[in-house]
C-alpha cells in the first residue's frame, strides 16, 4: 500500500481509538473545561503519535512527519464532532416528528 493510503487508514482509525482513550481514562468525570480541552487534544495527540511516526519512518524528515500527524489529528477530531452534530441533528428531527404525529 502507498504510505498515503496507510497515513488515510491511521486517521480514520483515530475516532474510534480517541472513544476507547476516553472510555479507559474516563476522561468524562473531569470538569468542564479540563474535559474540553482533554477530549480535543487526544485526537491531535494520537495523530501525532501515529500518522506522524508512520510518516517519519517513510521519510525521515520531522517536519513533515509532524505536520501529517497534526493534519491527521485534526481531521479525526473534525469527523468527531461532525459525527456528534449529525447525530443531535437525527435526535431533533426524529424529536420534531414524534410530537407532529402526537
């Protein structure tokens, strides 16, 4: 596989990964704001720490390898919130539905 489709692999892997970090570290018992800033760090964090390394072992050069893992981090935590805000979006209209057929 070309390092581009591995790199395409790693990112869509991170969501499901962030859940699981989030899950074992119980990220939801923190404050508010601690919690915010937690929950949108880890997706960038594990980007780096997967994109970023795979891509530094390709091609040695860091720069590059730490602005995929940074791309990378934050297009998993942008499908994150997109994911989240469709499914509020599908819970308001299926809310909306129920009470027009009350």
């Amino acid at each position: 596989m070309e390092p581009v489709s591995i790199v395409a692999l790693i990112t869509a892997g991170i969501p499901l990964v962030t859940a699981v970090f989030k899950k074992v570290f119980k990220t939801d018992q923190l404050d508010e704001k601690p919690r915010k800033g937690v929950n949108a760090l880890i997706p960038v964090v594990l980007g780096i720490l997967s994109s970023g390394l795979y891509s530094y072992s390709q091609g040695q050069d860091w720069m590059t390898a730490l602005a995929i893992g940074l791309g990378s981090g934050g297009a998993a935590a942008s499908v994150r919130d997109i994911d989240k805000n469709l499914t509020q979006l599908m819970a308001a209209i299926s809310g909306l539905a129920a009470k027009t057929k009350a």
